[in-house]
C-alpha cells in the first residue's frame, strides 16, 4: 500500500490546521500512515494519495474521517488499564501453566502502532513474571504502515510519547535517554519483532500464538471483513489460547469457537478445543 | 482534594492549574520556588497532590521533594516532578528522595490525567481536549 508522499503531507498539515488548529510538526510525518491507513481501508480507496486527492474534491465524509484519526493522541503505554489487569490476572498466569513443560510463549500485538503495546508486555513480563527469564518469548507486533513498523523496531520514543502512562519506575529501569529520544533497553527490544502485515489481506503462513492483542482495529472493517480475520485469528491462536479486542469489539455473532471470558474488567476470548 | 503546583514560571503555574481546574481539582495553591512551597504545606492543609519543577531558584525541586519526605504528617502527599530535567541519574534522584511520578516537558493534559491515575487519582478528564504542556 503506498504511503504518504512530502506533498501529500503538507496538504494535510494545512488541511488539519484549519479544521483542528492542531499543528502537525514536521518529525510527525509517521502519524500520517498511523492514523490514514486505516481510513483508506474503511472507505475503500488505494492510497493514501487517493484519499487526499478526495480530500481536495471536498468529499465530506472522508474530510470527517481523516480530522477524527488525525486529531487522535499519541498511543499510551499499558493503554487502558483493564486488558492489562486481565493480562496479569488471567491471561499469563493461565498460559504460564499451560505452557509449562514447554516454556515458551507467544504474543502477537497485531495493531501495534508504533510499538507501545507490545513493549509494555515486554516491561509486564519482565517486572512481573520473573519465572519467564529462561522461557523463550516470542513477541511479535505488526502493523500496516513500513514508516510504522520501522519506528516501533527502532524503540525510540519522544518525550511526549514517552509521557502517557508511562510509570517512571519503568522509564528509569528499561528507557535510556539518546539526545532528545528515549530509547527501550535491548534486553526488552532483543526479545521483540516487528513486521508489516495486513490482516484485511490473506495471512501469510505463521506459527500460532498463546495470546493475539487486536485492539480496536475491527472496527474499522465491514462484517465479511470481521469475520474473516476472527477466523484467521481463532485459526492462528493454541488451543486455549486468548484472542484480545477492543471495548466496542465482539466475536458473538461474528464467528464460532471462542468463549468470551470476564477478567479484569473487561472480557477476553479464548479460543475453545479444536 | 489539594494541589500545590510549584514552578518558577508563571505560565506553566497557570497552565497547570488549568488543566486541574479542569479535572474537578479547584483548590489549587501556587508557589515559584521550594522555599516557598515549603511555607505554604507548613501553612496548611497538607496538599494530596504536589506538581513540582525541577530548575527553580532560591530551592530547587529535588531539595523540595527531600524537603517534603521529611515530615511524617506530609508521607500521604503524591509528589510528581514535571521538569525538562530527563538525565537518566536525575530522574533517578527525585524517585529515590521520594517523588513518585515522573512528567517530562513538553507534555499533554491527557499525560497529565494518565500519571494522575498512576498515582492513585483517577480524576474526570471529560473537560481536557488538546491542551498542549508548553515546552518551558
């Protein structure tokens, strides 16, 4: 999928400003695939290009779009409290067990953005399940956007990133400071991988995973659209294994072969026997 | 609940206030530099919540947070640096001397309601937008 151009960019800079006051700086280039490539696959145009040019012919309800992605604030770390609850309550401790004899566990953070969720795992696993130090972690994050995907393996963040909810415990303990960046420990980042993926499109061959994070990303899609990657996710996940969704997000009346399970305030799916 | 912002500019005192304000938090107290915050807390009630900057004058906010943890009656007191000050052995120091958050400038209002909530104080942000920190 192509992504923003230099130009396209500016045109985007001037379009939010007028609409938002908001000033996008120069270094936030990255936001633009963030946030954008997302709204294409909604409204079914190729490209970010695509979509500005709509943006020129005036078209409304992608103007609405594109302001409400746009305007949207950076990731946070441990973001929402609750799925994290129900990660240290339920989810490890279950899979810990389970995996026991094979100790081994695998993650995927399948809209990772730019990297926050699945090295606030990392910090998680790290800080609170010592017992994992001689497991094999296998942390995957994808994520649609290359500028995307490049950002979250180079572990920097800002300091405006690295200030939501970010505990200092943690800043001090797995953050160094480069220049103006804050860089995460390569004890943490040696353990991660990042790659591009879409899940809209036909997966690739991949291993399964105990855990699949897939926050607020269905409700960008269509019903078949859901379906499809609810199957593909239930088909990738162990037997056992726990599939996460955003708030608004179900598997009910979506598809088979999961059941929804309340833990820490919020309620996870997990992938019933073969 | 009580906040005591303390910060040598007054823009940033303001902008900070502000932002309380907006989370329901209206009984705010300011001061520009440690001695004088330290004035205020002896002056009583204890604030639950103390915001303080790093570079000041006359005391600055490591010496008021070392300060501050002396006294038994002001333990129960959140204290969070929001500082440019973001040297890692810095940073450190005030966690050891016994802050308990850590926000560096520039910052949003939303960093500011989620190190809050890290401290136990889970205030409404219904009325905080794109309020952005400064870069003071």
């Amino acid at each position: 999928m192509t992504t923003a151009t230099a130009e396209d960019f500016e045109y985007l800079q001037r379009f939010i400003f007028e609409r938002s006051a908001i000033v996008l700086a120069e270094e936030k280039q990255y936001l633009v695939d963030t946030r954008l490539l997302p709204v294409v696959q909604r409204t079914g145009v190729d490209s970010v290009a695509d979509l500005v040019k709509a943006l020129r012919r005036g078209d409304r309800s992608i103007e609405t779009a594109v302001v409400d992605a746009m305007t949207t604030n950076e990731t946070s770390w441990f973001r929402d409290a609750a799925p994290f609850e129900a990660l240290r309550r339920l989810i490890f401790p279950d899979v810990i067990a389970q995996n026991a004899m094979r100790r081994r566990m695998s993650i995927w953070s399948a809209a990772c953005s730019t990297g926050q969720e699945l090295y606030s795992i990392a910090m998680l696993l790290d800080a609170e399940f010592p017992e994992l130090g001689s497991w094999k972690l296998d942390l995957l994050g994808t994520d649609l956007s290359t500028s995307v995907v490049e950002r979250a393996r180079s572990g920097r963040f800002s300091s405006l990133e690295i200030n939501r909810g970010l505990p200092a415990s943690h800043l001090v303990k797995y953050f160094t400071r480069e220049g103006a960046h804050f860089v995460i420990a390569d004890q943490l980042r040696s353990k991660t991988k990042f790659e591009l993926f879409n899940l809209a499109r036909p997966w690739p061959p991949m291993a399964d995973h105990d855990i699949i994070l897939m926050r607020n990303v269905l409700i960008y899609f269509d019903i078949p659209t859901k379906q499809r990657v609810l199957e593909a996710a239930r088909a990738h996940l162990r037997p056992g294994g726990f599939l996460m969704l955003g708030t608004a997000e179900t598997t009910r009346g979506l598809v088979d072969g999961f059941t929804a399970v309340p833990a820490g305030g919020t309620t996870v799916y997990r992938r019933e026997e073969a | 609940m009580r906040a005591l912002v303390v910060d040598d500019s007054r823009a940033m005192r303001s902008l900070l206030r502000q932002i309380l304000v907006k989370l329901g938090v209206t009984d705010v107290i300011e001061a520009e530099d440690g001695v004088v915050a330290v004035k205020l807390v002896e002056g009583g009630p204890t604030p639950d919540l103390a915001l303080v900057d790093w570079h000041m004058p006359v005391m600055n906010g490591l010496d008021l947070v070392v300060e501050l943890r002396k006294r038994k009656e002001w333990r129960h007191m959140a204290i969070m640096m929001v500082t440019t000050e973001s040297e890692h052995e810095n940073m450190v120091r005030a966690l050891l001397a016994g802050a308990n958050e850590y926000l560096i400038k520039p910052f949003t209002a939303d960093a500011v309601v989620e190190k809050l909530s890290l401290l136990g104080l889970h205030l409404e942000p219904a009325q905080v937008g794109e309020t952005d920190g400064g870069a003071s």
